[in-house]
C-alpha cells in the first residue's frame, strides 16, 4: 500500500533492528555489559541481547556514503543506498558521494578540507538474518534465532565483511545459500581499544526455502 500510494505516509515506519558489536561497558542503569560480544534488540522482551559468537547469514549486501554531524549528534546528509560501484550515489544535498572526495585526490584539498573528510563515510550495509545464544543487560539468558537485521560496517570492519563476500563470489555461490560465523578480535591502536569482526565462512550450504 505504501508503495502504491494507498497509505499517504501516514504509517510510521519501523525499521530492522542493527546488529552491532558493543562497546560499552555498562547501561544507563549501571549494568555491567558484555564489551566485543554481538550485539541486536529483541522486541519481543524488548531488550537488547548480547553474545558471541553468532550465525550471521548475508541476504543482501549493499553501500550508502553518510557524513555525521558530530554537533548535532547525527547523520546530516546521506547518499542512496547503492550496490554497484559504477552507480553514481547521489545524496540528499543534491551532490553526490556526501561530497566524499576519493583517495587519489586529496593531495588537492587543505587541511581543513581533508580534517572535514573524516566526517564523510562509506558504510557497508548487509542485510540478513542472525542467531546466537546471549544474555540481556540483566542477566537474563535469550536465544536469538533467524532474526532479520541490518549489519551496518565501515572502517576496520568494512574489510573483513567484504572479505568473505569476495570468498563466497570467488567460488561462484550465492550469499544467502551460506552462513558466516562472527566473533571478535580486541585491537588497540595508543589508548583506543576496538573490536574487529572475525569472520569464518562455513561451508555448508543451506537451503533458500
């Protein structure tokens, strides 16, 4: 209906829950939270769930360039979501790319220029399902099982997920005929400490029902 104009926007939209990998140590209410696990919400306890490792099966893998806000705390233009690299990713300031200037050509731009770069991104946008067995905030176990997600990657983790898509295209299979098993490796680079995926890509086929 929405997209056939029946429904005039007057639904709200709500969206796939992320899949991310936590970095905070604890809640708003002070819990202890799992640091480098997975992490998604489950609406149906409507709490988010932490764990690792997880099954994480690639449906649809695509690319959208944001640039963030960091005064207003978000995300102030956004290009559409592409999948082909030849596609020209135009963006809501009616530029292209979110104004992302490539690598080759940034000996062109001043400091200030190239400090405003580090604003712009190129985020990896997969869309599938996942699974793993996690605890709430609380304590609580939960199972989490084929749940739809979206997994949003850039930086230190837009390779690794692009790896084994690469893997999966250098065997001539289908992404979603496979599942990728997610864990975590701890990084530090000075005083910051982040978590990488690490991804395996298992061999077994399944099925597309």
């Amino acid at each position: 209906m929405e997209m056939i104009g029946q429904e005039g926007g007057q639904t709200a939209s709500i969206g796939l829950p992320r899949l991310t990998i936590n970095r905070q140590p604890e809640d708003d209410d002070g819990n202890k939270l799992p640091v480098g696990t997975y992490a998604t919400y489950d609406s149906g306890i409507e709490s988010m769930v932490y764990g690792k490792p997880a099954i994480f099966r690639p449906f649809l893998n695509s690319f959208q360039f944001m640039e963030y806000d960091a005064e207003q705390n978000k995300f102030s233009k956004r290009s559409v979501i592409f999948k082909n690299w030849k596609d020209d990713p135009i963006d809501t300031s009616g530029g292209s790319r979110c104004g992302k200037v490539p690598f080759k050509e940034r000996g062109k731009l001043s400091k200030t220029e190239l400090e405003h770069q580090k604003s712009i991104k190129c985020y990896r946008l997969v869309f599938g399902t996942v699974s793993f067995d996690g605890t709430t905030a609380d304590g609580n176990k939960s199972i989490i099982k084929n749940k739809p997600v979206l997994w949003r990657v850039t930086g230190s983790n837009f390779t690794p997920v692009g790896e084994a898509m690469q893997s999966l295209k250098n065997r001539k299979k289908l992404m979603f005929n496979h599942t990728l098993s997610l864990e975590t490796e701890r990084r530090k680079a000075g005083s910051n400490v982040f978590y990488v995926s690490s991804i395996t890509v298992n061999q077994d086929e399944v099925k597309f029902t």
